[in-house]
C-alpha cells in the first residue's frame, strides 16, 4: 500500500501518471459519450447514465416529511440533471430512526413527499429539457447498531453482540436485551412494504432495501454468530431481504422497481464482517457476495449499487476516499486511489455477476473535476452502469448537467473531500457541504461542533 496523499492534480496527465506510477487498475478516458447513454432499469429509462447516490441531511421535520432545507437539497439534485435520483435513507418504524430528523415516510406525510417530488420533477424539466425524466428511488432503512430515533441517547438494536462494536455503539455487552428477536424482525417485512406502498403513492419508481454500512439488513448478512431463522447459514442471514423483496414485488407490482444497495465488503473480521477473509479481513471473499446478487436476481432486484465497510468505525475511506478524515479517524494506511480502485473492483464484479441488470458505482468525489473521465472510462468497460456521485453533489449538484453540456466540470466548485459533511453527521447536526455551500452550512456546521464540544465536556 502507498502513503497516503491529498489530491494534488493539475491536469488529467498528472492524474495519469500518478495512476500508472501506483500501477492501480483506473482507466481514464476523454470520450465522455457513455455518460450521455440511457440506461434501462426494469420497465423504465434513465436519461442518462449519471446518479445521485443517497445522501442523508439529517434534516427532515421531527414528524419525519422533508423540512425546508430537504426540499432544498432534492430541488438542487433535480436540477443536477442526473438520470438517477437516489433519495437518502427513509426509516422504515421510528425506532430505526439514525437521528431524530432522518427522512420518515408515514400516512400522514405521505402528500408532502408526493408534493415535493412532483416540484423536483418539475425543476428538473426546467433546466434540462422536457424529455429529462430522472428515475427516482427512495432508500428505505433500519439503523439498527446505529439507531439514536431521538436526542443524543444511542438506543442501539443489534442482531448479534460484535466485540470492536459493542461498546463504541452503546450495546452492553453482558446483556441480550438489545439483541433484535426473530418476531421483531418478522414483523419488518410488513414496515417495509407498507413504506414501498407509500413510496408507489407518492410518485417514486422504486424502493431500495438499504442493506449497507452497518445498519440493521447490513449487519444481518454478517450475522454469523446469531442463532435461529436469521443466523448463521447464508439462507438465514438474508432471509430478511429475501422476504422483503418477494413481498414487495406482490405488493406493488411489476413495474415498481426492487433495488438494492449492499455492503460487498464489510472490513470487518469474521465472523462478524461480510465478504471478507476468514483470516484476514482487509482481503475479500466474493463468495457470499456474488451468490447474494444471485439470489437477488432471481427474487426480481432491478438495480444495485455496491458500497463497503462502516463509515462508523476507524476505516472509513473503505466506504468514501478523502483528503482529510473528520474528527478521532487514523490517516489510512493508503492512497486514495488504492481505496477507490477497490471500490471500482467491487463494482466491475457485481456488474459482471448481474449481467443486464444496472449497477451503480461510487467512490468518484475524491476524484473531482476529473471523475467524468473515469467513470466514463468503466462505463465503456461495462464495470458499471452509472457513475453514482456522493459528496460531489452536496458540493456541486449542478455537475452532470455540466458533464453532459458543457463537457466538463468546474474545479472550483468541486468536492475536497475535507470530511465536513461527515463531520456535522457525527456531531449530530444538519448537512451539507461547508465549503462550496458556505453560507448556509458553515454556521451549521460551527454551531453543531460547538454543541458537541459541550456535551462531551459535561
Ligand atoms: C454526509 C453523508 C451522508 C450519506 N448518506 C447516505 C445514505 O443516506 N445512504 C447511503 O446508502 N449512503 C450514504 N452515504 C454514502 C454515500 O452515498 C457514498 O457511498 C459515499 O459518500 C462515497 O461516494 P462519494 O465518494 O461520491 O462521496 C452518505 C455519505 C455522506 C458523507
């Protein structure tokens, strides 16, 4: 592994002679037609082959329905002109909550949420064109390890103890009774459907069964140590997706997209990390990860995306390469670009195991001004079917109408990937980017560190 470096390129040849003197598999290319493509998923078209991954604000209203400042985000995105709209985590019961202001939809919200997809549709109309008609999936989620539904308090619900998780995330490690029971998690697969019926109201083309970083489905498939119906045996640790998507696909219908947005690599020793080495677990195992994207083939799953690891713990440039990691993280042991090949890596081999069904890359915001080139590159490959941008479109939400107009992006409005938004999430506050969206995240991002500070000195 090199030392790790900030991102410090001019131009796309001092990119790719860095690429070629790490000898790391990223291949660029200046032909920026594949990003232009359409890109079929199910019954419906994307209009182009560039998407907004999901990225939670922490700032709905405390009932759950978009505040001002969601709406804000979704109009931007829209705007963007992606041909993919990935909507942030949505708890599926208000336990699974992450924070007390995650994205919830319920009955009572359900015409909020309708109301603003029809404005950001609308929008996005507006500025790229009539026949721009973006797909748009909501995430839905339980946060499981990670669930605080309100104030400060940690009220973790955990399918089995982990010992490097279990204090860190306020799970008493000599007790069960946060340990989630085979009833409770039967009794999800109605909250789910009863969230994608909702979602099919509201105007949405799809769901997605969040089964990444950790949350409650991620760790599930990591749930080697647990006993009973959703434990130990592969059948068993994705019972719950398995379930979930059969009953969503008889709920709602064929044209109502299943997706899904798994970990493939967890980081995380076993037996309490998925798709890794039994003896080491920074090596991964493709084994269990390519044969879940083969049952969710067969189950109907008309989209993925892959992520990995857990933006919780000390290894975070597992999930999102970054110049400068937020608050108690260790510098990696890495380069950048040895975390976004691996990333890439996954990607190319869930592509390569879903055949025609689309996959959606990620790890492109550490590349700025010069991802469209590299994801052009692994669409041209057929390593991907959309470059999914992250930070990049807290940052720059207008970028890929820049790619597909004008043809490149504008370095000064790009993502650093200085870890602010991240840091603003862990302090418990509301997010976007602090330094291209400075007047309005700047002070939130100050008054949230300044609130942290007071509560760790009580
Ligand atoms: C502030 C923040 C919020 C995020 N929220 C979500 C989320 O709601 N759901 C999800 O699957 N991933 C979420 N992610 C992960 C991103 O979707 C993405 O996988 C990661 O940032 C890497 O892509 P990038 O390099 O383009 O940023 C979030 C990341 C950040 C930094």
């Amino acid at each position: 592994m090199a030392k790790h470096e900030k991102f410090n390129f001019k131009t796309y040849e001092d990119l790719e002679s860095k690429i070629n003197a790490l000898g790391v598999d990223v291949s660029l290319q200046k032909d920026l037609s594949p990003l232009a493509q359409k890109v079929n998923i199910g019954h419906k078209i994307a209009p182009n082959a560039i998407a907004v991954l999901p990225m939670e604000g922490c700032d709905s209203n405390t009932d759950g329905s978009p505040s001002e400042l969601t709406e804000r985000r979704y109009m931007r995105f829209a705007s963007g002109g992606a041909g993919l709209l990935w909507w942030e985590a949505n708890a599926i019961v208000p336990e699974g909550r992450a924070n007390a202001l995650q994205m919830m939809l319920t009955a009572s919200n359900v015409g909020k949420f309708s109301a603003l997809l029809k404005k950001t549709q609308k929008a996005a109309a507006e500025y790229n064109g009539v026949e721009h008609k973006a797909i748009n999936i909501l995430q839905l989620t339980h946060s499981g390890r990670y669930s605080r539904p309100e104030g400060h308090v940690p009220r973790p619900l955990v399918p089995q103890h982990d010992p490097l998780l279990d204090e860190r995330s306020g799970v008493d490690p000599s007790s069960d009774k946060q340990i989630v029971s085979d009833a409770y998690l039967d009794s999800l697969v109605e909250r789910y459907v009863y969230s994608a019926k909702l979602a099919w109201e509201a105007g949405f083309d799809g769901v997605d069964i969040k089964s990444c970083h950790r949350y409650l489905v991620s760790e599930l498939l990591a749930s080697y140590t647990r006993e009973g119906r959703y434990g130990g045996s592969f059948e068993n640790r994705t019972r719950l997706v398995r379930d979930t998507v059969r009953a969503i696909k008889q709920a709602c219908g064929e044209d109502f997209i299943v997706a899904c947005r798994f970990n493939v690599f967890d980081c995380h020793p076993y037996p309490y990390g998925f798709g890794v080495d039994k003896e080491d677990f920074w090596v991964f195992d493709p084994e269990e990860p390519m044969a879940f994207v083969r049952m969710l083939k067969e189950e109907g799953v008309e989209l993925l995306s892959n992520s990995a690891g857990n933006p919780y713990y000390i290894y975070p440039q597992v999930t999102r390469p970054f110049d400068l990691s937020s608050m108690g993280i260790p510098v990696p042991n890495e380069h950048p670009l040895e975390s976004i090949e691996r990333l890439f890596s996954f990607t190319r081999k869930i592509q390569n195991e879903a055949g025609d069904i689309p996959v959606v890359g990620n790890g492109y915001s550490w590349l700025r001004q010069f991802a469209p080139y590299v994801g052009a590159a692994n669409l041209m490959k057929h390593d991907c079917s959309f470059m999914g941008l992250g930070r990049s479109s807290f940052a720059y939400p207008n970028a890929p109408r820049d790619i597909l107009q004008k043809g490149e992006m504008d370095p000064r409005s790009v993502c650093i990937a200085c870890s602010k938004c991240t840091q603003i999430m862990r302090d418990h506050g509301r997010t976007g980017c602090v330094v291209r969206d400075a007047e309005l995240y700047a002070p939130l991002y100050r008054q949230a560190r300044k609130d942290a500070e007071g509560r760790e000195n009580v």
